[in-house]
C-alpha cells in the first residue's frame, strides 16, 4: 500500500450531458494541451451506517482505473466557487475498502474509531473520462482539465451527470477562473455547487444541500487594508456560493434568503471600503452583483410574504380562511418566480458574472489598489469606516420617533452597513464587546426589518388584486391584511423606538481602544 497526501484545488462546472461534447473538444487560446487521455472510472463510495464521514464534511471512496484501486478521503470544499480540499491517497491491492488512518487529527476525532465492517456501501458512480493537461503561455500555470460523463447509481435509482473539473497542478488559481470563462463561451456550463459525492448522497439516501450562514471573517492586526479585503470579498463570495446548490435544489427557502444575504454583505463591503479601490472596478462588480441579487428579491419577497406575513395573520385572524385567495395567488406568483430564478441562476450570463467575480478577488492585489490601500494599517481603517457609518446611522435617525417610513428605510439601510462593518472587523476587538454591540444592532435591524416587510407585503397584494381585477374574495383578504398590518405597525412602534434609544445609548467600543 502507498500512501500520500495533498491539497487541491479545483474548480467545477455542470453541462446537460448532451452539451459535453461542445466544450470537450476546444483548445483555449492561450493554452498548449499535452497529455490527453480518456479512461473509465468507477467510484464507490462508502460511509457508516450513521454517515459519519459526510457529517465530519468528507467523502472515503475507491476508484478502480485501469486496473488500479485508489482509496481517498477528500474534504468538504470550504471555500469560494474554487473548491479547496485535502486529499489523502492509499493504493489498495483490489477493491477492498480498509478502515483509513486519517491524518487530520480534528477530522479523526470527528470520525471516532474504525473497523473495517463499519464501512457500507453508499452509492457509486461509474463515468467517461477525457482529459488533458494545459499551460497557459502567458504566466506557466499548469492545469488539468477533466470532461466527465456519467451515471450515478444507488440501488436502482440512477441519474446521469457531466461536468468539467479544472484542477490546478502548479500557478496562478485565476487562471482557472481565466480558463473556465474560455470554455463557458463554447457551452452552457454552469456553477451548480455540488460534486459526485453530494450528487451521490442526494440519490442514495435522499440528502439535499443545506444553506450556509454567514461567518464572520478572520482578520489579524497589522494587515494592509489590501490584504484584509481579500479576505472580506472571499468570505462574502464563500458564503454565496456554499447557498449555490441549496438554491438550486429548490427545497430550502432560507437558501435565498442566505445567497442575497451573502450579496448584501458583498455590496456593503463595496460601499464600506470604496475609497481603497478603483472607482472603475468597484462600479463594475457592484453592477453584476446588484444584477444578481435583483433575481433573488422578488422569490425571497414571495417567500417572507407566504411564511412569515401570512402565517403571522392567520394566527391572529378569526376566520383565517378569509386570507386563502392571498396564499393562492401568492403562492402561484412564488411558483413562477422560482422558475426564473433557477433559469436566471444556470444562465451563461450569470456564470460569466460569478467567474468575473472570483477572478476579481483572487486578483486583488494586482488591479492597481491605491497606495493608501497597501500602506494603512486594517485597525486604523476600521476604526474610521465604524466611526463613519455609526455617525451616518444616528444623523439618519435623528428624532427617530417622529420619523415616517421612507427616512425609517434610510436608518435601516444605514444600520445594516454598520452591521455589517462590526461583523466585518469583529476580530479585531475584544469578541465579547463586538458581539454585544451586534446583538443591540440585530434588535433595531429586526424591528425596521419587519416594518420593510411590511411595506413590501402591501405592493405585493396590490400586485396581485392587479393581476386578477375582478376576484372580490382576493380584494377582501387585502383589506384584512392591511388593518392587522396597521395595527401590528401601532403596537410594535413603542419597541421599536426603545431599540433605537438603546441604539444611541451604545458606546462604540471601538472608540475605547478595545
């Protein structure tokens, strides 16, 4: 047995199968091919009985190739559209699985102890390979292209799939994103987010993807402002594309909500840190992102209006049934909304948008930042841009109980940037004062959030009475709608103003040097 261990990074996109060929027989300009191969595969892929190993975020499968057995564990990507995994390797002298020595000790630990009879068979995945090595001319980055198509088989269910994986053996990581826009030109290629191995879970076992939170990003004192944005951008980017293939699958709501809150706070970052970038380039990412997150609001509406607005109203309605004509027509508008979005979300225009994207961050530093971008230091910054935003926040709210809707919007625009920022630069400061400071920022932000939704609930039902004029039953339950909202928008303004007062009563713990 042969053992080895590395990290690797790669970059995937799905095809229709029937497209595979379009793309697979292109030479990028700028690239000279060598080594082109084709090979079958088949992957098995094993797990416990209780799926440990896809809990702990890893895959343990055996490819047979060519008469060789090649056992491995791979872990979960973590990262941007750029999928960034430990590999570890052991040649097997057949196809038997052995309980593996895992090398990463957290992992291991995850996993607990192994016998091999622990293992069973999950699924597996049997695949055409073509695939060739490429360098490109102009920086030496060497890669591997990989063109698969195949069938996916658990039991007697089956599912074909095709995809193109652009692994990174030595170089640039844009030039994967480079490359991958090549191709993109020649087929209908698109970020899914999954892999063979969550493709395999989802028909063995029925294991959808999960939506992901957003995590606050690692930033250490004394870096450049340059180098802590990469950083910010990444972890943004990080968060949208881990919500990609939820979103896709079309059965978790809160994957929509958390892709647009990703693109919320990509946006923010935009705004927050525009005076360190090229006014250029920051107006032609702040384009695509808006475009993106212009096809999530609408569903994301839909979805606020039919689980929290309605059900809201229905708990506290008599008759609720009176609401049924508003769940219909909303719930058919949501329908069709949905179709689009996941059109829009497989579409070249927006493959092309995310690439441009994650070229944009992993180029950062070559883009012609300005010079006080790589001479302040990130603490210094922070300081200033919290300061900034946290005086924008209370000149907007200024007599804040007397304000009517339209500036109350202004606060909560304001208030969300400021949110954002503390999230941002949060490890910079002592954790427990950041947090507190957020939880008071989350209360406000919840309370004008729910007066927006609000807002936004009300066009939605004049919308759809639009739609459907002469449905008396449907203008009936917007008028109930609209009295339960006034008087929830009545009872909830006291808190609302509490929250604000203990808003301005908050001393920026940035200000005290902690």
């Amino acid at each position: 047995m042969t053992d080895s261990s590395a990290a690797e990074t790669e970059l995937k996109l799905s095809i229709d199968p029937k497209k595979l060929k379009d793309v697979a027989s292109v030479i990028p300009t700028g690239w000279v091919m060598s080594d082109l191969k084709t090979r079958k595969l088949i992957n098995t892929y094993y797990d416990t009985d209780d799926l440990r190993f896809l809990k702990a975020g890893c895959s343990l499968r055996v490819r047979e190739t060519g008469g060789r057995f090649i056992q491995t564990i791979k872990s979960d990507s973590g990262s941007d559209a750029l999928h960034r995994r430990l590999e570890q390797n052991r040649e097997l002298t057949d196809n038997t699985i052995t309980a593996p020595t895992i090398d990463d000790p957290k992992l291991a630990e995850q996993i607990g102890f192994l016998f091999p009879d622990d293992l069973v068979t999950i699924f597996s995945n049997q695949f055409d390979r073509r695939s060739m090595e490429l360098t490109c001319t102009n920086t030496g980055t060497l890669v591997e292209v990989a063109f698969d198509k195949g069938m996916i088989r658990a039991g007697r269910q089956q599912q074909p799939f095709a995809e193109v994986e652009i692994e990174l053996l030595e170089g640039l990581p844009a030039d994967l994103y480079r490359l991958a826009q090549q191709f993109l030109e020649n087929g209908p290629l698109y970020l899914s987010g999954e892999t063979k191995s969550s493709r395999g879970y989802k028909q063995a076992r029925g294991i959808l993807p999960e939506h992901k939170l957003a995590d606050a990003p690692v930033l250490e004192p004394g870096l450049s402002v340059g180098a802590a944005m990469r950083v910010i951008f990444t972890n943004c980017f990080s968060q949208w594309m881990a919500n990609q293939a939820a979103l896709l699958s079309d059965h978790d709501p809160e994957a929509v909500h958390q892709m647009r809150v990703a693109l919320r706070r990509f946006r923010s970052a935009l705004s927050l840190l525009s005076d360190y970038l090229p006014e250029a380039e920051t107006g032609r990412i702040e384009r695509k992102v808006r475009w993106i997150a212009d096809i999530l609001g609408p569903a994301r509406d839909l979805d606020v209006f039919m689980t929290e607005i309605l059900a809201e109203t229905s708990n506290d309605a008599l008759t609720p049934e009176i609401l049924m004509p508003l769940r219909d027509a909303a719930g058919a508008a949501r329908n069709r909304r949905r179709g689009v979005m996941r059109r829009a979300l497989t579409s070249r225009r927006y493959t092309s948008a995310a690439l441009s994207i994650g070229l944009w961050i992993e180029t950062l530093d070559s883009i012609g930042l300005p010079d006080k971008a790589t001479s302040t230091d990130i603490s210094v910054a922070a300081n200033r841009l919290l300061t900034t935003q946290w005086q924008k926040v209370l000149k907007r709210g200024r007599k804040f109980e007397s304000l009517g809707y339209d500036n109350r919007h202004m606060v909560r625009i304001a208030l969300k940037k400021l949110r954002y920022a503390n999230e941002f630069f949060r490890s910079l400061y002592k954790h427990d004062k950041a947090r507190n400071y957020g939880r008071k920022l989350t209360s406000l932000q919840d309370d004008l959030g729910f007066m927006n939704d609000m807002a936004m609930s009300m066009q939605l039902c004049e919308n759809l009475c639009k739609a459907d004029p002469e449905n008396a039953s449907l203008a009936a339950a917007r008028g109930f709608l609209l009295g339960w909202q006034q008087h929830r928008l009545h009872q909830d303004d006291a808190g609302m103003v509490a929250h604000w007062r203990a808003f301005e009563r908050a001393k920026p713990y940035w200000e005290t040097g902690e």
